[in-house]
C-alpha cells in the first residue's frame, strides 16, 4: 500500500524540494499540496523543474485521507496552522519549522513532536507519531559534535564558522536576498544568537550531560544558492586518528554521513542527503568540516528519511539522490 502523504505550504523551497524527492518515491501517493495563494493552479507553475514531471495543482485543503502530513510553514506558523486545522491522531506530522524543536515545546494540541535527527533519535522516530524536523544549521553541526559529546570529549568551548546558500533564507523577499546584493559578497549574521543554538545544545547535552561548554557560532551568508559548508573545533586531547576512529565507529549505522579521510567541499553533496565529515587535528585543536545540503538534509530530504522511519521502510528509500560536481 501507498503512504498518502499532504503537504502544507506547498510553494516554498522546501515544499519544491519535498515534491521532487516524493514524487519518484516508490512508496508515496502525493494527496493535497495545500497553498491558499495558489490553490487551483498547476505545481509545475511555481515549481518549474517539475514541469513534464507532474500535472497534480495546488489545492486550498488537504484532501482528508493523508497518512502523513509535511508542514512548511513559517516559522511560528505551523502552530497556528495546527490550532485551527484539526487531524485524526493516526495522522503523522512532520514540521520542517522551528515551532516544536525544543524539548518545551514538544508538546501541543495533544502531539508530542520528537527531534527527528535520525542519527541521534533513530529509535524513538520510529516509534513516533509526530517530527520536529531539525534545522539546516543544527543538523550540521551537530553531526560535527555528536560524537565527541557521546565519548564525552566536549571539554572546551566549540568555535564554529558556517556558510550558508541563499536558498536558506527561505522565498520571501529581503535586501540580502537580491542577486545585486548577494553576488560577489559575504556577510555574517546573528552571531552567537541563532536560533539553531538551542537544539544544538539540547541534543548535546542528551549525550553529554550536563553540557558546560558554550558553542560560539558565526553563520555567514554564502554567494551561492544551496549548501552549508561548517568548520567547527575546539579543544581536544585525541589524536587525529583516534578521533577519526570514534566518528567512524559513531556512524557506522548511518547510511548519509559519511567521514572522509580526504578534505571535503561542497559540490559532493548538493542535491543530496548526504552530510559529509572530515576530521583532523592541528596542534591542540581538533577541526571537523561538515557539509550538506541545507534543502535536502537540511530540510526536505531528512524530512522524507523521517517518514521512512515512522512507516517502518528502509531509510534510505526514494533518497539515493548523487550530486552534480560539473
């Protein structure tokens, strides 16, 4: 049998990428594709790159058979979307917004979302019936950091340097997102405040408790459209192999992060969900870059790794997707 699966807020970048990983999914039947500022007109109209691959149009509800359900909603939006769009308790959610990361707000209008970074979480999103699904941010850093947290190796603060594509800004408009702005340029932004700090922490300290370091992040804003590319270090008395060693053995279940022993860059997983890693260490510090793509493990893709957890398929499926390196 097919998984029915809706999404909510079907126009953004996330909704676009969802609909091409779900659309070649062996084991999905796409219901309602919900955008009220759309409803009526072809997929393909917002989406271009589906056109040819689709004829399905966007819709003002979800049809009411869903199995599943992705919102990708604003942030603050999903709750109130939520609040006035009541389902069936057999109906999984998976939020792609910030609304229910944190262990506070977990719980709401009789769900309990569960973290759903699948490296940390696998079991309990398996057994789940609601995902908060990680930021693009978060998940790659902490896919740097879990590690060491987990052999309790965080003894000093975390430095962290991370860039991020345009894409990550999301579709609305804005001075930073404008071609003449952001080509040839680079800029930081909300340093030491992002928002992703609080579920990086969280999940730490669910390996490493209690977590008496402070990560120190500076995002920048990238000249390009899609990827992160994250330098993260600190502190360590492991030697390169040895902390080589402990990453490898820590994701040896993982069938999306790898650990390369050679430097990595970022046109190896655009496109995909991969989250690749390299590790070494210069002098005292221990240095791990992290790659991704911030809309498909960042976003979309982990959002469908997810929902092949909750319904029992291999995580992997409909998610072998290669990246474009010319």
């Amino acid at each position: 049998m097919k998984i029915k699966a809706g999404i909510v807020g079907g126009a953004g970048y996330t909704a676009g990428e969802l609909l091409r990983i779900l659309l070649h999914h062996e084991f999905v039947e796409l219901g309602g594709i919900v955008s009220s500022s759309n409803a009526g007109n072809p997929v393909y109209q917002v989406h271009d790159d589906l056109v040819g691959e689709t004829e399905l149009r966007f819709s003002s509800e979800l049809v009411g058979d869903e199995d599943v359900v992705f919102l990708c909603l604003g942030h603050g939006n999903s709750k109130a979307w939520l609040e006035k769009n009541s389902l069936p308790e057999t109906v999984h959610v998976i939020d792609l917004s910030n609304d229910f990361r944190l262990a506070a707000d977990a719980e709401f209008a009789g769900r309990e979302f569960v973290y759903g970074l699948p490296e940390l979480n696998k079991g309990r999103i398996e057994q789940a019936q609601s995902i908060a699904n990680p930021g693009c941010f978060a998940t790659a850093i902490q896919l740097a950091l879990l590690p060491l947290a987990q052999a309790g190796q965080l003894q000093h603060d975390v430095h962290v340097s991370a860039i991020t594509g345009s894409t990550g800004a999301g579709q609305s408009l804005a001075e930073t997102v404008h071609f003449s702005w952001r080509t040839n340029n680079v800029s930081i932004y909300k340093p030491f405040t992002h928002q992703h700090l609080g579920e990086i922490g969280e999940s730490l300290a669910q390996l490493q408790a209690p977590l008496a370091v402070d990560i120190h992040f500076i995002p920048y804003r990238g000249n390009f459209a899609r990827g992160i590319f994250a330098s993260v270090y600190t502190p360590s008395d492991l030697t390169q192999d040895e902390a080589r060693a402990l990453y490898r053995k820590f994701y040896a279940g993982a069938p999306f992060t790898t650990v390369s022993d050679a430097e990595i860059h970022l046109k190896q997983v655009v496109n995909t969900n991969k989250c690749l890693l390299h590790v070494q260490k210069q002098g005292k510090q221990l240095l791990i870059t992290s790659v991704l793509d911030n809309l498909v493990k960042g976003a979309s893709g982990q959002a469908v790794q997810n929902m092949n957890l909750l319904f029992g398929l291999p995580e992997t499926t409909g998610l072998n997707l290669k990246s474009v390196l010319f």
